[in-house]
C-alpha cells in the first residue's frame, strides 16, 4: 500500500519492518481520526441550535472516562513495545557485516574510505572517494559514520535510514541493501549553506561490478 | 480605546485618577493595556513572520528564480529578488523564532495571561502592575534585537530556530556572527520577560482569588494559563543556560558544544530540548484552555468531564518534562535511551486523548452556536487532532528513522501550531475581543476569514505529509537538487500557492480587528451569555476592572443551561434565591 | 449571536446583580484566603527558577566531570581548597545572622535588626571579596574560562553563583537601609522574610557546588 503512498521504492532488509509500522499506525491513527470526525460532525449537525432548544445538563461521565483513557493508553504502550525490536535490531545491534567502510561528512560531501585490498580500515591501502558509496548486493554493510566539523545525518530513502553524524563521536551503522542501482545520499541535518544540495550517490553493485569497481579504484592509486 | 472609562462609577476601591498619555498607554500598569500591548506587538511580528514564510514558499516552488516585489531587498539578503541559500536558511530559522517567542508567546501568554487572569479570578489587577509592565517592556527589547538582526552584517541567525551546535557554535560555519549573538542574547532576554510573567500570573493565581472562587471554580483557561506559567517558570532557566554557554563557545573562546576543544555538540541538544518540549506544551495548553472555554459557551452545556480536564493538563505538564529525546531518536543519542523516550512519548497521547474526547462529550446534546469564535474553537480540536496523530508515528522510533528532518515534521509544526495554536489565537481573539475593546468584531467577515484560512490552512498543510513521505528533507532550499523529489515538485507549487492565499486571507483578519476597533456593535456586559467574571463588568472595564466591590462566587464556570434557572446560564456570581437563603 | 447583544433579556430568576455591591457588606472587596504573602510566593517561584538554571549549569559539569579522564587536566592550576573552606564557613555564617534578623523583626527588636541585617551584609561582601581575588589568582596561573571544560564550566558555574550572591547582597543593602529608617517589625516583617528566604537558597546552593566543582 505504501508504495502508492509517494513512498520511495524500498531495497533494505529492515526497510519492510519500518514499512510496516507505518502502515499500523496508519490504520490505527485513521481509524481514530474517522471515528473522532464522525462523532464531531454529528454533533455539530444534530445539536445546532434551533428556536426553542436548550442542551441538555451533562456535567460530565466518570465511566466514559475510564474507558477512553485505559483503552487509549492500552493502544499506545502497545505500539511503544511492538516497536521495540525493530528499533533495537536496526539501531542497537544487527548482523555481522561482511564489509566495512568509514564513511565522514563534511561541509558539504561525504567521504567514503574503502579498506583497501587488506580488507582492514585504518592501513595505508585505503581509499578514500568523495560522494560514491559502493556496495555489493544482499552483503551486510557496516560502517563507522564520523563528521569532521558540524552535524550532518546519513539519509538514503530507499534505506530507510537515517543517523545523524555528530564530530567528535563515532556511530556504527549497518544495513542490507537488497537491490542493484543507484540512489542518492542527502543530508538531512541542516549544516550550512551548502545543506541542500549536499548529496552523494549510493551504488550498490552485482558483486561481480563491486569487485571490478574496487579493483578499478585502488590500481588508479 | 477606553470610552467606558466615563461609566466608572466612582468607588472606594476603583480609585480612579486621571493618567497622561504615557502612563495609558504606554508605561501603563493596567493588565489590560499591557494584554493589548503584547497583541498589536505579535500581530506587528506575525506580519513579518508570514512574510518570511511567504518567501520561503517561492522558493520552494520556483527555486532559484526571482521573488515579484522584493527587488528592493539590499544585497546579500536578497540578489534582485532572487533568494540565496543562506538567507533562505536565515528565513525559516527567523520564521520559527519569530513566531514562537514574538507571536504564539505574546499573544497566549502574554495577551490573554494578562488579560484575563485578573478578570475572571476576581482581582483588581496582577499582584506586582510594575513588574507585568517590565515584562512588556523587556520582551519589546528582545524583539527589537531580534529584528535588529536583519540589519547586521552576516545577516541573521541561520541555523534553524533549534540552532544545533557546533553548526551555531562557529561563526565560520555559517558565515552568520552577530545575527546569531543577538538571536541569543535576544531570547535571554525574553526569557527574563516570560520569567516576569510567569512570577505574576503564579501569585496572582494563587493568593487573589475572589472569595468563593476555589482552585476548582476557576475557569479552565485560568488553569491552562496558571499550569502554563509553571511551565514557563521552570524551562525558560534550561533554555536560559544554553543560551548562555552558546553564547561563551562564540564570544569568550569556550569549547563547550565544540568538540575540537572537548566539547559534547550533543549536550546543546539535551538542553534545547528539555526546554524545548515543555515549550511546545506551553503553546498548546493556553489554547486547550480557551477551546474548553468557547466550546462550552457556545453549546450551552457544562464542559464536560471538567476536573478530568484540569488533570489532563496537569499530567501534560508533568510528562512534558521526560519526553525530550524523541527529538534525538537520530542523533547519536544511546539507541536504548530512544526505545525509553518512546514509551514516555505514547504515554503522553493519553491526557491528549482525554482532551479530546471530553470536547467532544461537550457538543454532545449541546445547543450549538455557531459564531466565528466557535468555527476557530472547533477547527482547534479538528486540526490539534491530526497533528497529535502525527506524532505518534514520530514517536516509533523506527519509523522516525525514516520521516525524521523530512516535511512529515514540518506538517506535524504546523498542524499543532497553526491549526492549534494559532486556532486558538483566533478563537480568544474573537471571543474577547468585546470585553477587550467594547465592540463586537464583525462577525460574518470573521466568518469568511475562518474558511477561507481553515481551506487554505488544509491545502497548504496537509500535502506537507505526502512530501515527507515522499522522503522530502526540511530545511532544503532548493528540492530540484535531488532526482528523488523531481516527481514531487507538483504539490510543493500546490503548497505555496496555497500559502500565499492562507497570507492573503490574514489581511482579512486584520481588517476585521480595524472594523471592530472603529465601527464594531457595541458589545454590552455580556454578549455571549456567559458565566464566568470576566463578563460581570463594563467592556472594557474599568481601572480596577469592577466599578462596584469585585463579585463574589457561588459555583463553578460552566453552568450552561442548569435545570434551576430558565436562563440557558447561570453566571459564577449570581446567588439563587434559595442558596441566598441557606447564606443567610 | 452577537446579534441578539442587545435583545438579551435580563435574568428572570431573582437574586442579586453581581458587582451592584449588594453583594459585599461595607463594598470591601473579600478573597479567598492567601496562601501566604505576594512577595513570598513571587521569591520561592523566582527559587524554582533559579533551581532549574543552576540544575541546567550543574548538568552540563557533570557530563564533562565524568567523562574526562583527567580532571583537573594536567597542565592547569588546581583550585584553592583551604581559602574556599573559610569562605565557605563566612557564607554559612550569613546564614545564621540572617536567621537571627528574621527573629529579631519577628520580635520587633529593631537594633538587632539592623546589626544582624548588615553584619549579613557584610559577609556576603567578604564572600565575594575573596572569590574575587581568588579568581584573580587563578587567571594569573593560567586558569582562563577558555581553558577547556574545566576553565569553562568552573568560572559559569560559581560565576553564575557570584552573581547570585551579588545580587542578595544589593537587596540586602535596601533592605537594610530602610530597616534603618525602622520601616520592619513583627506586624511588617515580610520583605525581611522575603529576603531571607532568597538569601538561604544562596548559602544552600553554595556547599553543593563546592564539593561538586572544588572537593569532587
Ligand atoms: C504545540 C506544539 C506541539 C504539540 C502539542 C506537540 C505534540 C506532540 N508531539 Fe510534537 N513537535 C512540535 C510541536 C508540538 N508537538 C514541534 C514544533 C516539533 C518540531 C521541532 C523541530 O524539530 O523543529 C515537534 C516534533 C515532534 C517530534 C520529533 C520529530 C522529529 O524531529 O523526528 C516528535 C516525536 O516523537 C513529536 C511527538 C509529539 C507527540 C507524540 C505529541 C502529543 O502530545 C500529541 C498527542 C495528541 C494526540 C495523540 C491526538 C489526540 C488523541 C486522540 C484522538 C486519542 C486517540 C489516539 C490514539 C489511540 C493514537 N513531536
Ligand atoms: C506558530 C508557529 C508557526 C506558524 C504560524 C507558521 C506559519 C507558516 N509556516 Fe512555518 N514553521 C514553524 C512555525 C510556524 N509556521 C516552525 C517552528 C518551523 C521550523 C523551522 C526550522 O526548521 O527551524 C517552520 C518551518 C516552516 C517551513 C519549512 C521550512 C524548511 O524546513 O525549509 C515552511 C515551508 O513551507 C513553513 C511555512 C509556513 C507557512 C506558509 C505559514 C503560514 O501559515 C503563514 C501565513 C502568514 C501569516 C500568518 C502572516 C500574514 C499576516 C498578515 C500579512 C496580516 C497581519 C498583519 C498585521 C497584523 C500587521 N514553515
Ligand atoms: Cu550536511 Cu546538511
Ligand atoms: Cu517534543
């Protein structure tokens, strides 16, 4: 359904699960809302005033009361806990990668450091590319997100996700990208003049292009 | 402003000596002439907020392109009319300040605090005139700093009105340096005037009661505006220190929010935000207070459920204070402490709910009036609905993840602020406006301002939610950036054109308070029929507000259309003849 | 609505027009009972605010405190422990002699009154005095509000304190004169209260943020 609700195309594994809990709330939230609209604007039709009427003396009904606040409350920490896990499995754990980047925001790209042949960060093999963020397909992605002088946030809509990179913290995030093609990365936290316009393009790649790509990127060094 | 002055009837109490010019009306101490002070000087600034929104929207829709009209605009604010994107930035950070501290503020708090505390508690005035004419007068000062930003070089204060640190901290980053010292010293300043407020209305509310009027006679107004300024009282201070130590990381060489002097950009944050919260409930419950009060008026019926409604405030206000993280479910912030801000943040759709349904309760079997005080009453619960709703997807963490920073937030700002708040501004307005200022608005334009705003006020809004679910970012100055939102640059030209007719619909409302000023029916006591004090005397009233002793009360504020009397009301100070017997 | 303003008819139920002053005997005004004076609810909510303030400046110290590996940072001066324990003694002795000129106005015992009030007076100012030259002291060593964490939240947190102190002592000094003039006694005691009450929230504040920021 989302999809025709101007939702970008989803391609992550999480991507279905957060989908999925706006479309929850989305029924819940319409269904009160019809119900809230229904009721008001019978109200307002039946009990306009006319000559002669008086309204009726209700100072109030303590079991009405009861009922809207626990069942309200009953929906609400409800929803709280069935969010739980998908938060924790997306943001506070999550699988073993299987590849690693850092990736560093500053006024106004992203850098992108690839580990190089030995396949560790922080050596002298690494690769640094400003705005291209290359993964395989269907591996799970893991990366340090640093900033290198004020808040920008880690947006990929068709990810799903977004992390806010803060200087002087680093944040690991993780995610599974389920389809081949390119897709943009802004910056959603305002961080300058430049904040709009601030983009970098995520490719994920068959593994066979992923391997070229790299193989490509560190003999150009 | 004051012709009733002449029905005075002099007494041992309304002491009334004649005041120059000045003292009316300028320095005056009267609460009313303050409440009327702090309204003209938020419409003054809602003018100036609306235009900023205005240019906003042409850019949106026409990025990049030159704005009709504005080519006077000096460089670099403006390069013959087109918009560059710091000023953009500029725009919408002084939109948002502008109108949270110099409108929605003023006019809630500031306006009908002052105006009404008194008048419907029963006093003569606030228990400190001088310190609630300081209030004013420092809050003017804010404002003109504030404004006097525009003016430095740099341009104003750009990083958003929630100005994250270190983007605020380093005027390099944003190119912007006195702009935004004096965005900071402007809202410390302004905090000293709400603090000043908030003293009065506590103590005022506490210890000038009319006799018989106890805590839980008082009108549920009173008790939004007395919840209101505790409020106020306790989170002005944490926005006060932010403040204060952004303002030390810019001028005195600190590093507190820098983290390449040891600094925690995420401790900005923290404290904004516990302000920051408490602040948008601090804008919603003076206007939870008036709908209770206009609903009940004009459905003729008790509120219903009215100490249910007192607690449900009560508990907002309570809960205001842990839900803080759910604006930094993203931010870096420890993943756990999001899973705990969330439950906090459902909790506190429950008092809402009560709200909610308890106005509904009202029009249940009422005999509803439909004056263009009780359109704007009614489009609140209508539009704090959607909004309210709007938060609980925001409230789901995962789902945050993804609406976080888009226009899903930006619909959600302003359904709650506009099509509550500032609902609820039209709604008093209307409504008080008589007692205010001795004449009746006009009605029927007061009607067409209401739908012509509630029309324009959905078309412009409410797409906002297709937007941010389309993954469009806030705070982007030109969306034509991004392939992704290509497809939906159809509805942002929809939006604006939309916004500039909900801007053009203002100036009706405007003419309408010029009309109400100059030719408005004369209003009498009591054009509404209504119970509670405020309505007990001359509009305007008085020095002193009663010409005789203040009234005495004998029941509570809401008793519309009681079985013991014929009346469809029955004023809080009116004895009935066989309770005057039993006093006897 | 507004239409019918005019056609309202009066209420046809008997009773008495509110506010004709047949309501009141005498035409005084009556209230309901206050809590306890103006002045002392306005210094207990400005107390209210004040705790918010200093919770926001103590929050954001303990955050640096204890996640700082080193602290006091190696390279910078410690602070002066011994001088702040007496200071710390003067302070708390306002206290008590402002204690004793709440007792001597409730007893209208007007020469007490005055000495208490300026001997309180006093020893705020020697407060302020030797934080002062403390402070002198420590710039000259190099401890500079710029000095990172440390130099930053030590100086806005005990001179956001000062402040505080300066400004009792200012409403101290009012107050004091017009006790001169022998404006207070046990029926008009409330600004002296008043006072009191602001100035034991200052000496209360004080051992906190001494054992936070100097002894910690
Ligand atoms: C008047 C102002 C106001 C009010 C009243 C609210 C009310 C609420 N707000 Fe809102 N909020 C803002 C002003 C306000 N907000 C602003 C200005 C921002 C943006 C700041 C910025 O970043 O610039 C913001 C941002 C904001 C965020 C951060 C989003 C983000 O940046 O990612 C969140 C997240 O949880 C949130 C949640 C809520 C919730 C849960 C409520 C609740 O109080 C709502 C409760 C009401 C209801 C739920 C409706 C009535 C209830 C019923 C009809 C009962 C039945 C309901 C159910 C069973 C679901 N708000
Ligand atoms: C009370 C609060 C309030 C109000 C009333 C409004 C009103 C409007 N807002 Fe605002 N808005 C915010 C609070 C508010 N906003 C906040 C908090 C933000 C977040 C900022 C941030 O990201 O930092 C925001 C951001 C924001 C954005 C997002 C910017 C971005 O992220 O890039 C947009 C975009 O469309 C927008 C549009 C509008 C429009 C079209 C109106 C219209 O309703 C305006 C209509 C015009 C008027 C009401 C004034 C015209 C009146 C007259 C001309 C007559 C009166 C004159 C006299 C009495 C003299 N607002
Ligand atoms: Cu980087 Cu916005
Ligand atoms: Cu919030």
């Amino acid at each position: 359904m989302l999809e025709h609700l101007w939702f970008p195309h989803d391609i992550s594994t999480f991507g279905p699960r957060v989908d999925w809990l706006f479309e929850l709330i989305f029924w819940i939230v319409v269904i009160v809302w019809i119900a809230v609209m229904i009721a008001m604007v019978t109200f307002l039709i039946r009990y306009r005033t006319r000559p002669g009427r008086k309204a009726e003396y209700i100072e109030g009904n303590t079991r009405l009361e009861v009922i809207w606040t626990t069942a309200t409350a009953v929906i609400l920490v409800v929803l709280a806990f069935m969010s739980r896990s998908t938060w924790a499995d997306i943001k506070e754990h999550g699988p073993a990668g299987q590849v690693f980047y850092a990736v560093a925001s500053k006024q106004f790209n992203w850098e992108i450091t690839y580990p190089g042949p030995d396949g560790k960060l922080g050596t002298k093999d690494d690769v640094t590319v400003e705005n291209e963020f290359h993964v395989p397909v269907n591996t799970v992605v893991r990366f340090d997100l640093t900033s290198k002088d004020v808040i920008h946030s880690f947006f990929v809509p068709a990810l799903r996700l977004k992390q806010d990179s803060v200087p002087g913290r680093v944040i690991k995030v993780w995610f599974e990208a389920r389809e081949v093609g390119t897709w943009e990365i802004p910056c959603a936290e305002l961080c300058g003049f430049g904040h709009s316009g601030m983009k970098g393009s995520l490719v994920v790649d068959t593994p066979e292009a992923y391997a070229k790509w790299i193989k490509d990127k560190y003999s150009g060094q | 402003m004051s012709s009733a002055a002449a029905a005075v009837v002099p007494s041992a109490h309304a002491e009334h000596h004649e005041l120059g010019f000045i003292r009316t009306y300028v320095f005056s101490t009267d609460h009313k002439m303050i409440a009327r002070q702090f309204l003209f000087m938020a419409l003054f600034m809602m003018a100036i907020g609306g235009l900023m929104a205005m240019l906003m929207r042409w850019e949106l829709a026409w990025p990049e392109s030159q704005v009709p009209l504005m080519h006077w605009v000096p460089e670099p604010m403006m390069y013959d009319g087109a918009i560059p994107p710091n000023s953009y930035n500029a725009f919408f950070t002084m939109h948002a300040t502008i109108m949270i501290f110099f409108v929605i503020m003023p006019i809630l708090v500031g306006c009908f605090g002052n105006f009404l505390i008194p008048l419907m508690i029963g006093a003569r005035d606030m228990a400190f005139p001088t310190l609630n004419m300081l209030s004013f007068w420092v809050g003017a000062v804010a404002g003109v700093l504030l404004l006097a930003s525009f003016a430095v070089t740099g341009g104003p204060a750009a990083a958003g009105w929630t100005s994250y640190a270190p983007l605020s901290a380093v005027p390099n980053y944003t190119g912007v340096d006195w702009g935004q010292n004096l965005w900071c010293m402007s809202l410390i300043v302004l905090g000293v005037s709400s603090l000043m407020g908030a003293i009065n209305y506590i103590t005022t509310i506490i210890n000038m009661r009319t006799k018989g009027m106890t805590f839980f006679r008082m009108p549920l107004v009173i008790w939004s505006l007395f919840i209101t300024a505790i409020l106020l009282l306790l989170a002005l201070p944490v926005l006060t220190t932010a403040l204060a130590l952004l303002l030390f990381d810019r001028m005195a060489g600190t590093h507190f929010f820098i983290p390449t002097g040891g600094g925690e950009p995420l401790l900005w944050q923290h404290l904004f935000w516990f302000f920051g919260h408490p602040e948008v409930y601090i804008m919603i419950l003076p206007a939870m207070g008036i709908t209770s009060d206009v609903i009940s008026t004009f459905s003729r019926k008790p509120i219903f459920g009215y100490r249910a409604m007192a607690y449900a405030m009560i508990a907002i206000a309570f809960l205001s204070w842990i839900v803080w993280g759910h604006h930094m479910f993203q931010s870096g912030m420890d993943p756990a402490l999001g899973s705990a801000f969330m439950i906090t943040t459902m909790v506190i759709g429950v008092p809402s709910a009560i709200k909610t349904f308890n106005w509904l309760g009202t029009l249940y079997k009422g005999n509803i009036h439909y004056t263009a005080a009780m359109l704007n009453a009614l489009a609140f619960v209508a539009m704090f609905v959607i909004g309210g709703l709007s938060g609980i997807w925001m409230a789901c963490t995962p789902v945050d993840m993804y609406i976080h920073d888009t226009y899903f937030i930006v619909a959600h700002i302003h359904y709650v602020l506009f099509g509550g708040s500032l609902f609820g501004v039209f709604a008093a307005v209307t409504y008080w406006f008589p007692k205010m200022f001795g004449r009746l608005m006009n009605e029927r334009l007061g009607k067409v301002h209401f739908f012509i705003t509630f029309i324009a006020f959905n078309c412009t809004f409410f797409p906002m939610h297709i937007l941010g679910m389309g993954g469009h970012m806030r705070r982007i100055y030109n969306p034509l950036q991004y392939d992704f939102l290509k497809p939906l640059q159809g509805i942002n030209i929809f939006i604006s054109i939309s916004a500039f007719v909900l801007g053009a619909a203002q100036f009706l409302f405007l003419a309408n308070i010029i009309y109400g000023l100059k030719w408005g029916e004369k209003a009498g006591e009591n054009p509404w029929r209504a119970n509670t004090l405020d309505w007990t005397t001359p509009s305007p009233p008085p020095h002193g507000n009663w010409p005789g002793p203040v009234p005495v009360v004998y029941r509570g504020p809401y008793e519309y259309s009681s079985p013991e009397v014929e009346e469809d009301y029955l004023p809080q100070s009116q004895l009935l003849e066989h309770e005057s017997a039993a006093a006897d | 609505m507004p239409g019918t303003a005019a056609k309202v008819r009066p209420l046809i139920i008997p009773g008495r027009k509110p506010g004709s002053g047949s309501v009141t005997s005498g035409g005084g005004d009556q209230r309901e009972r206050a809590f306890m004076s103006n002045g002392m609810i306005a210094v207990l909510a400005v107390i209210a605010s004040e705790m918010m303030l200093f919770s926001g400046l103590i929050g954001s110290f303990l955050i640096f405190r204890l996640s700082a590996p080193f602290w006091p940072p190696p390279a910078l001066p410690r602070l002066p422990i011994a001088i702040t324990w007496v200071n710390t003694l003067v302070l708390l002795t306002s206290a008590v002699t402002m204690f004793l000129a709440v007792r001597a106005v409730h007893r209208s015992r007007q020469r007490l009154l005055r000495n208490y009030l300026a001997i309180t007076a006093v020893l705020g100012t020697t407060f302020l005095l030797v934080q002062g030259s403390e402070w002198v002291r420590l710039v000259a060593h190099g401890l500079k509000i710029s000095s990172g964490a440390y130099g930053g939240t030590f100086y806005t947190l005990i001179g956001c304190h000062g402040l505080h102190v300066t400004a009792g002592v200012a409403w101290l000094v009012g107050v004091a004169v017009a006790a001169w003039g022998g404006r207070y006694n046990a029926r008009n005691a409330s600004t002296v209260e008043v006072v009191a009450v602001y100035w034991f929230f200052v000496c209360a504040i004080w051992p906190l943020l001494f054992v936070l920021v100097y002894l910690m």
